[in-house]
C-alpha cells in the first residue's frame, strides 16, 4: 500500500491556531502563525483569519493575556499582518480593541475607527 501523508492547509492550520488560543496557549498558537508565515507549510500560507485566529489567543478566557503585559504582542501581530500585505478585517479591529482595552490602552482603542474608516472596513 502506498504512503499517504497529510499535508497541512490553511484551514487545518487556522483550526490548530483557534485551538491553541481556546486553551490559552498563545506562544503555540503564534508560533503555528510564525510557521506559515515563514513558507514551512506550503499548502498553508497565511491569511487575515489565521492572524485573527491568533489574535485572540491574547484574550484568554476569563483571564485576559493583555492584563499580563502582553499586550505589545497583539500589537506586533496586526503590523506583521501589514506587512505580510494582508488587510484587516472587523474581527481583528474588534479583537484589538478588546485587547487594547483590558490594557488600559484606550487611546489606541480609539483611533482603530479612524484605521477602519481608512482601510473601507466596515
């Protein structure tokens, strides 16, 4: 019989990456993102939702990561979004508001409707 292999695909990857967060394992579910992100699942390149996916890995249940000082993290995922040329979307303005909140973070909180507003993002 021949050997079958599994190959690795956006959607799978989005789904470990949503697993990772729903269990408050944000380092695993950014190193998953980090992973398609450097081209090692070819069938699995990286979208707006796999970064989304791994956004609200830093929200973390009842216990928000932000509170623990990691809210610099999300920051850097939604840049690394730009420059992987991917656009945000609700869900990451929405995410990142959440995020920016519960960080005391209220002036970035405010100015993602003026980035919305710019990128046509309604």
């Amino acid at each position: 019989m021949p050997e079958r292999r599994l190959c690795a695909d956006t959607p799978s990857c989005n789904a470990a990456i949503s697993a990772c967060a729903r269990a408050r394992r944000w380092t695993q579910a950014t190193y998953l993102l980090d992973l398609m992100l450097q081209g090692r699942y070819p069938e699995a390149p990286a979208v707006t939702g796999s970064f989304n996916a791994a956004l609200t890995a830093f929200l973390g249940g009842g216990e928000l990561a932000s509170k623990k000082g990691r809210w610099p993290l999300a920051v850097f995922l939604s840049q690394e979004m730009t420059r992987s040329a991917l656009l945000p979307d609700k869900i990451t303005f929405s995410t990142l508001a959440t995020v920016y909140a519960a960080g005391n973070k209220a002036s970035m909180a405010l100015s993602l409707p003026t980035q919305m507003k710019k990128l046509r993002v309604e």
